[in-house]
C-alpha cells in the first residue's frame, strides 16, 4: 500500500476536476480525498496499489474534462486509515 500527496495545478476548480478524480479513483479501487485549495490548486491524496497511483497521476495530469493542468506536485507520504475517496470542501 503506497500513499501519494498531489498538488495539481491550472484551471482546476469549478471544472469537476475534483468529481472526475473520484470517480477514477474509484474506478482503480484508492482511498483519499480531492480538495480545493484556497490558491486555485487541488490537493489530492490517494493511497492504494502503486500501479494504480501511476494511473491516477496519469490521469491526473491529462486534464480530466474540461480542466487545464499545467503543474503536477508528486510527493509520497506516509498512508493513512481512509475509509472512501471523499470530496473535501
């Protein structure tokens, strides 16, 4: 089990960019949460199989929907007890 913290960067809020990330998330079976950070970024934390964070980040830096990403932040961190893929507010 491998946790990863992503700051993701760009027109990334108000996008469904934290919705789409969830439910691929879901999709590759990680728990974690999307949240909106206050400078426009979004902090990401998804902790699971590593070929599936691969994925995620992948997806992640395609730019899901209509999102424009232009920085991705990758940092592996210690994995903690989540439950789901929640949506932070």
């Amino acid at each position: 089990m491998k946790c990863m913290h992503i700051i993701v960067s760009g027109r990334v809020q108000g996008v469904f960019f934290r919705a789409n990330v969830r439910n691929k998330a879901n999709e590759f079976g990680l728990k974690g949460y999307a949240k909106n950070l206050e400078n426009g970024d979004v902090e990401v934390v998804a902790q699971g199989n590593e070929d599936k964070l691969k994925e995620l980040v992948d997806f992640i830096k395609k730019g899901p929907g209509i999102a424009r990403v232009t920085g991705v932040q990758v940092k592996h961190k210690e994995p903690e007890n989540f439950k789901s893929f929640d949506i932070l507010h």
